[in-house]
C-alpha cells in the first residue's frame, strides 16, 4: 500500500485493534447477578444494557453501529496516468465482528437452558437480542400483570397471619425477581387490603400513624393484632380500638341494643 491511500468508506473503527481494551467475556458475565428466564427479560434487560454500554458494546447490539463493509478499494498514485485500483480487507470489518462474537458470547452465556434453544437462528448479537425481546418481551409483561393482579386479590380468610404474610411475601418475590422489589408501603397496603373486617381498627391505625411504617415493624404490629383477636382483648397499640369499647361499655338507657362497639376488634 503506497504513502497516500483513499479509504472509500466512513465508518471508522481504528485500524489498530490494539488500541481497544481486550474484552474479558467471563469477567462481564460475572457482573450480571441474574440470567434471563421467561419471566424475567425486563429486569434481565435492565441489568444488561449498562454492562454493554460500559465495554462499548451496544452500538453493535442496538443497529447504531452497522457492519463495515468486508472490503476496501484503495487508490494508488502512479507515474502514469492511470491510477490503479486495488482491494484490500477492511480492517473495521474485522473488528467489528470480533465484538460482534464477543456479544453473542456474552448474551448466550446470561441465558437459563431453557432459553438457549431459542437461539440458534441468530447469526449476528443483534439478531439474537431482537430475537429475545421479541419471544420475551410480552410474556414478561404478561407475567407481571398476572403477579400484580394476585398481589391485589389475595386474602387472609382462614390463614394465620403467618400463613398470609408468607403467601404475600412469596408473591412479592416473585414480582421483585422479574421487575423489581415492592416498597414497604406497597407491601403493607397490600396485606392491609386482604385482612378481614375484624383488623379493619388496626387498619385506620397503620394508616394514621404519623410515621411510615416499615416491613418488619409491621409484621410484629400484626402479629400483636391477631393475638389480640384470639383473647378477645384489645391491642395497646390502638388507642381507637381502646376508646371505642371503653365507650362502648357505658350502660345507655337510650339505646337498649348492645353498641356495635360491644365485641372487641
């Protein structure tokens, strides 16, 4: 190749690979704590995309950074009058599809085995990832709507307190696994929404409290309330329920049928 050489084609990785850091694709695997799975690609994809951009890597998954072209016409300066053409490999070529390898192995690896099967059609990372967000993407927010609508629905009945929280909880889990974990607030309106009428005084307490309860202050504070209903006393954490059968035990020459505040919450 002589002194003076026109490359025909502008993009533009350096021509000396060296100048870009080696990619480690076990050491990036090992940065992602969760691999995909069916119900998972949201949080899986959300995990993901930092690490790409991180090894500059996501202008080949996302299309921003297409393949070069394989080869390259070169002009060479003569003393004649003709200027001969000749071509040459494109170096760009050849690294970008040295990241490009490095893509697919780096998703294949952060993939569950039943997964993997999905993607043996992809030729190129980008493939492989418009492949996984079209098989997953949907039935990932199908499973969350499923989650949320559970979370939503479920009641105490003739559970223990232990018995719900752990149903809840395991539902919530669920639901942290795929998108994201709940806020105490979310999970104590949650439990408060599917307790029978009987905690329905505890319910107004937890609310009106001035400070926001959290997690494990709640799951006391409701533990304290069922033992309470199994003695049929009330709790001393609620000055309501207190007032309102020291009230409700008043004798009301007015009023001869019991007060509805006569059975204890």
């Amino acid at each position: 190749m002589s002194e003076n050489s026109d490359m025909m084609y502008p993009f533009a990785y350096p021509q000396n690979s060296s100048s870009h850091p080696s990619i480690q694709t076990q050491h990036i695997v090992s940065l992602l704590p969760t691999k995909l799975n069916r119900n998972n690609y949201i949080l899986w994809k959300d995990l993901f995309l930092p690490i790409l951009k991180g090894y500059d890597l996501i202008g080949i998954v996302d299309g921003s950074k297409p393949c070069p072209p394989q080869f390259l016409t070169t002009t060479t300066k003569q003393t004649s009058t003709a200027s001969p053409q000749q071509i040459i490999e494109n170096p760009s070529f050849v690294l970008w599809n040295k990241k490009d390898l490095s893509c697919k192995i780096i998703i294949n690896a952060s993939l569950t085995e039943s997964i993997r099967p999905h993607t043996v059609a992809s030729n190129t990372s980008r493939d492989l990832w418009l492949n996984l967000e079209k098989r997953f993407s949907s039935t990932t927010k199908s499973y969350l709507f499923s989650l949320k609508t559970k979370i939503q629905t479920l009641k105490k009945g003739s559970l223990s307190i232990l018995e719900y929280l752990q149903l809840i909880k395991q539902t919530a889990d669920a639901f942290a696994t795929a998108y994201s974990p709940l806020v105490d607030i979310d999970f104590v309106a949650h439990v408060l929404n599917g307790l029978p009428p009987e905690y329905d005084a505890f319910a107004t307490y937890i609310w009106v409290r001035s400070e926001t309860v959290n997690a494990k202050e709640f799951h006391g504070l409701l533990l304290s309330k069922e033992m309470a209903l199994s003695n049929h006393t009330p709790t001393l954490s609620e000055p309501q329920t207190i007032a309102f059968h020291t009230i409700s035990s008043k004798p009301n020459s007015q009023h001869p049928h019991p007060s509805p505040y006569n059975n204890p919450n």
